[in-house]
C-alpha cells in the first residue's frame, strides 16, 4: 500500500488511462479539477450531461450527420471537455414561463421578476444544442451501429428558430437509490442526482455503452435510446450547470475527494475489471494448469525459420513444481503424525523448517491460484511472480533463443 501511496504522489497528471477512474478520482489531477458549481439546476440551465457507468464522457454533438438511417446530426459521448458538450433545458412542464423556446434565454432579462423553476422528478424537457440550433431527438429507426430491434436512433435535430417537435421529448426520472441527499432525490442537483432521460414518445431511454463508432464518427461512444436498458447504462448526471438567475451566493457542489483509501480501493476493482475484460483468444495464450509443469512457451518473432521463443529453464520450473509437490507431502504426514501424539512440532529444526518453507509455498499459492478466477487471456509470463516464492535452486529463469 506503501508503494500505491507513493504511485499517487508521483502520477498527478492525467493521461490516457485516466478514462478508466471514475470522475472524483480524474478530479485529483491535474487539470482536471473543477470549481465548484451551482447545486440546483433550472429551466433555462446550460449544464452538460456525463454518463454514469462507462465513464465514456459527455453527451456530445458536433455538425457531422450520420451516414446511414435518418443521415440526421450525430449524438456521441466525447471524453474531453468541449463547448459542443453544453446543452440548454427547455421548459416543457410549464411551457409559458421562460425557457421553453431558445430565443426567451438569451439572456437574463427574459428572467426579470421571475424566479428560476426547479426540475423536479418527473419534468419534461427538452434539449437544445447551443453551437449547433438543434435538440435531441428520437424516432423509432434502428441506430447505424447497434441495429437492433429494442435500441433507437438518437440524433440531434432541427435548426434555428425551430421550435423543435414531440420527438425532443424527454421525461426526467430520478435514480433514488443511486442519488446522494433528500434533495437531489426530489429535483436536479448538479452531481449528486443520477437520473433517467426517458423518450415520452416511445418509452426508450436515453443509453450508451462500450460501443465505439467508426471513423465517420471519430471512434467516439455510440448513443441511443434502449427500450428496457439496463439501469447503469441508461443513467446520467449533470456536471456543469451554469443559470442567468443563480448568481455567486447561490449553494455550490463539487466532487467529493476520495482520499488515499477511496482511490487504492477503485484502482484495485477497475484493474480488476479491465484485465478480466481481455478475454479475446490468442496463438500462444494458456491457461494456469499448464504453467508448473511448462507445457508451453510465447513465440515472440518468427522470421525466415528462425524464432525468439520464450520458454522456462526447464530444471528450475520442473524442480520447483516437484519441491512444491514435495512439502504438501511431508506436510500431509506431519498433520497425521501429529493428530496421532507425536512431538515433531517440538523439533526447533523441524518447526523452523514447516515455519519457512511453508510460507514460501503460501506465497507461491497467492500469486497463483486467482488465476482461475480469470478468464481473461493468459501467458506463461503470468507465472513469473509464482515462481519466485517456492523452494528452489538459486537459478533465475531465462529467455532461451531458438
């Protein structure tokens, strides 16, 4: 733990990795913290929406249609931040207040004498594409990637001073169990509230996942509306929130720090789950039972009958295995002779000898057995750090040339 608290102090940039932590743990690095931002969000809000469980970015738009299906404005997820991430909230529940039609938000005078509406569970809305006059939008057309039948196409659609048409609807429905305080469980707070965006005129919800878009959508994350998606994939939260009428005194939010034990903890599951994730077949992967005995090795480069070919020095692999073998033996007879009275344990040798072996065999068991567990794809290389524990001759293992 020593050497992860070290590894935090001294990686404090963000990188190309940084994707796969969750958005507190990109937050203590630098460059990617924010400012505090305003707690409630309101019709008329320019916010932008992150996804919750891929990490995958924000929702995003850009002036690129698709090339296939409705050839409308692509909706993607971008991991960087990006004014193309902004979107307006349009009143849609009290349609004749300000913030149901783009030209009333312009500024704040639209606001005068009036108060900011709270989103509640529940409100309709819709969403306006600043940079490019146009509001997200769904249909019952299958998406140009995912083409199946319970997934929608999600575009974004219209163009200036359109007033936008039923298929911009959208429901907001809160995520209870998974927002944090009272009241972001009752209306819209900035970060703490995860919700739904549900498609009033189809029932699908607004979803995305791991799936990337080809070139001619930048291999950014595919967007559409799933009827029954599921719950992580299909929720969002709201990360910046910016209003005419919420001024410097209005309640602010940010990330929580997760401190050194939050991201020890989260590095531990998202390694995890990134390596159980490989699991693509390989010429010269294999699997933990053939590693003790070294069945078979890695062809690195092969070239005109000639090879680099890692392969274990076979009397340190076979001998270590057959040490191994060797004290679980005398182990199994030591726990037999002393169910039945005998003193071996009284032996200094002999108990020094079970003490120190024993923990030997113990670590090699630690770096070997999760293996099973995985079902990522494996190398002989995996064993390595296995082999360094058991009992064995002073001989390191070595890349042997054929």
């Amino acid at each position: 733990m020593a050497m992860f608290g070290i590894h935090f102090l001294c990686l404090v940039n963000p990188g190309e990795g940084d994707g796969f932590m969750s958005s507190e743990f990109q937050t203590t690095l630098n460059s990617k913290g924010m400012q505090a931002v305003p707690a409630d969000i309101a019709y008329g809000s320019r916010v932008s929406l992150r996804h919750h469980n891929t990490q995958g970015g924000y929702l995003h738009s850009h002036n690129h249609m698709y090339p296939t299906g409705s050839k409308q404005q692509q909706i993607t997820l971008y991991p960087h931040k990006d004014e193309n991430n902004v979107w307006l909230l349009e009143n849609q529940t009290q349609p004749e207040l300000p913030g149901a039609v783009n030209e009333t938000i312009k500024g704040p005078k639209a606001w005068d004498g009036l108060d900011p509406t709270s989103i509640e569970d529940g409100g309709v809305v819709k969403l306006y594409h600043i940079t490019t006059d146009r509001r997200l939008h769904s249909h019952d057309q299958r998406p140009p990637v995912t083409e199946a039948d319970w997934q929608n196409e999600v575009t974004a659609y219209g163009y200036e001073g359109f007033e936008g048409d039923a298929n911009d609807l959208f429901r907001i429905e809160i995520v209870k169990s998974m927002s944090e305080g009272a009241a972001a469980k009752q209306r819209l707070r900035t970060i703490q509230t995860k919700f739904k965006l549900v498609h009033l005129m189809t029932g699908c919800v607004l979803f995305s996942h791991k799936v990337k878009l080809p070139d001619w959508g930048f291999e950014q994350q595919e967007v559409t509306c799933a009827k029954g998606g599921t719950l992580p994939n299909s929720v969002w939260y709201i990360e910046q929130n910016e209003h005419p009428m919420l001024g410097p005194d209005a309640e602010k939010v940010n990330y929580r720090n997760p401190g050194f034990f939050g991201k020890f903890w989260e590095l531990q599951k998202v390694m995890w789950k990134t390596n159980a994730g490989l699991v693509e077949s390989h010429a010269w992967d294999s699997r933990p039972p053939s590693w003790p005995v070294l069945r078979r090795g890695i062809n690195f480069w092969g070239k005109d009958h000639r090879q680099i070919y890692l392969l274990g020095n076979p009397v340190i692999w076979w001998s270590s295995t057959a040490a191994i073998a060797l004290f679980l033996a005398v182990k199994a007879l030591a726990v037999l002779r002393w169910q039945r009275g005998c003193n071996d344990y009284s032996v200094v040798n002999f108990k020094r000898f079970d003490y120190e072996i024993g923990t030997s065999v113990l670590g090699w068991a630690f770096h070997y057995f999760p293996f099973y567990l995985m079902q990522r794809q494996l190398f002989l290389h995996h064993y390595f750090p296995a082999l360094v524990d058991p009992p064995r001759p002073l001989i390191q293992p070595k890349l042997t040339l054929i």
